[in-house]
C-alpha cells in the first residue's frame, strides 16, 4: 500500500516520540488580503479520492455504429449520470461535495468506434459517511449505465485524504492567538472549501487547528487574483511575517496554558 505525506509519517510515529497533545497548521491563501489570518471551527477543508472508470464496449467502423457498443457514448451518459449523485442523491443540507471528471480518453480514428474508453476523475465531501456513500453511488451508477447498454464498466476509486477538520474544543480555545498574532480587524470566519490537505492525516491522530494565511499582493495591482496551481500564481512575501508571529503566539499560548 502507497502511504502519502503525513499518513506515513503518522504511521512511522512522528506524533509519539515525542508524544504530542496538539498540532497547528497553515496554508498560503493567495486570494485573502495580505497578512489576514481566516479559519473556521469543524469541517475546514474537503477530503479527497480519485477514481477511474474503463468502459468497455464493442469497437466497429464509425459508418456501422449498429455494429458497435459505443463506449464513447455511453462514457457520455455515465458522466451526465455521475452528475445526479451530487444534486440528487446528496444531503448537501448536511455538507458540501463535489464529482468531477477531469479527462477522458478514447478512440484512435475520427472513423473508427474504440473498444475501451478511460474516464478520470476526482471526489470532494466534507464528511466521512457522505464519502463513502458517493462511492458507492460512483460505483453503481457507472456500472449499471454500461450494463443497461450492453457495456461493462470497472470502476476504481482511490482513498486519497480524509477531510481537514478543526477540533471545535482547541478551535475556541486557540483563535484569540490569531487575533493577538493579525490584529481583529485582520482575522476572518471562512466558509468551507473544496481543495484538500494532507495536514488532516495528524487531526485524525491529535487534536489540530489549520487556518489560512492571507497573501494576495494588493499593492502590485495585478488584473486579477492569482491562484493557486496556474502559470500566474504569486504571493506577497511580507504576508509570511504574519504567518511565523501566528505560529509564535499559538505555540507560547498553549504550552502556557497547559502549565
């Protein structure tokens, strides 16, 4: 089995020689004004699995589609379906969660209809059982779909990582450090996003508290926010003092109020 990042160093035992009692963690936001400080209590980040679905149908020439099982158009009708499970078969009153197919992969020929088509894709919830439950769902929709078509679908997903989640106990106890650490005015509730962090492999151990470091360079008067992940991306490097004085203030504040 492939361990990632902080799951491995959970499993060699980085939190218990020493034994710790709890964890901080940070991450760059580049879309937060420089030097604010934002988190949120509970469910912060989303968790993570890829998936695979092959489709495998019948490949003919594209003048006789008759003579084909057409794994193409049926990867059409498995994606359309997929879409469902979110916006029908998902308590979204409950959490958030998000089914994307990010590529697909078929055919040679503009002429020739493929034996096999390769769909791609990513999940995102914010709960564990809703996790489970839109695998289960994947599972079912891609394989019956292919079935009803006179297909065969495989589907595979992998476990990547659980969502991010902030103890509510040291969440409350631990937030005044950002405000002495920013200022009030600079330390923000954020609402719930749907990228991931492997920082949620150490919460599932000990108690944690992840916020976001603000870092969009406001004084460059760039045309629009840089984000993460693309060519443009950038940050204001002075937003990382803030950044090493909330580390300070969270550290010093709770070893003395565990003496």
């Amino acid at each position: 089995m492939a361990y990632r990042g902080a799951e491995l160093m959970v499993k060699e035992g980085v939190l218990e020689n020493p034994k710790v009692d709890a964890i901080f963690g940070l991450h760059i936001q580049s879309l937060l004004p420089s030097g604010q400080l934002a988190y949120r209590s509970g469910g912060l980040m989303a968790s993570v699995d890829g998936f695979d679905i092959k489709v495998k149908g019948q490949g003919a020439h594209g003048a006789t589609p008759w003579d084909s099982v057409d794994p193409i158009v049926i990867s059409a009708e498995i994606i359309n379906g997929l879409q469902t499970i979110v916006s029908r078969q998902t308590e979204l009153t409950k959490a958030g969660a998000v089914i994307t197919i990010g590529s697909m992969h078929a055919g040679i020929r503009r002429n020739i209809i493929p034996e096999e088509a390769l769909l791609e894709g990513t999940i995102r919830a914010f709960d564990d059982e809703m996790q489970k439950k839109i695998h289960r769902d994947i599972i079912r929709t891609a394989t019956k779909i292919a079935e009803s078509a006179g297909a065969k679908a495989e589907v595979d997903i992998q476990i990547m990582y659980p969502a991010t989640v902030n103890d509510p106990k040291l969440t409350e106890q631990m937030s005044p450090s950002l405000v002495r650490a920013a200022g009030t005015d600079n330390v923000k509730i954020t609402v719930p996003v749907t990228m991931a962090e492997d920082f949620s492999f150490f919460q599932r151990a000990v108690p944690g508290f992840f916020f976001f470091l603000g870092a969009y360079p406001a004084d460059m008067k760039l045309e629009k926010q840089p984000t993460h992940h693309t060519a443009d991306f950038m940050i204001d490097e002075k937003a990382l003092t803030t950044g090493v004085k909330a580390f300070l203030h969270l550290t010093l504040d709770y070893m003395n109020a565990k003496k």
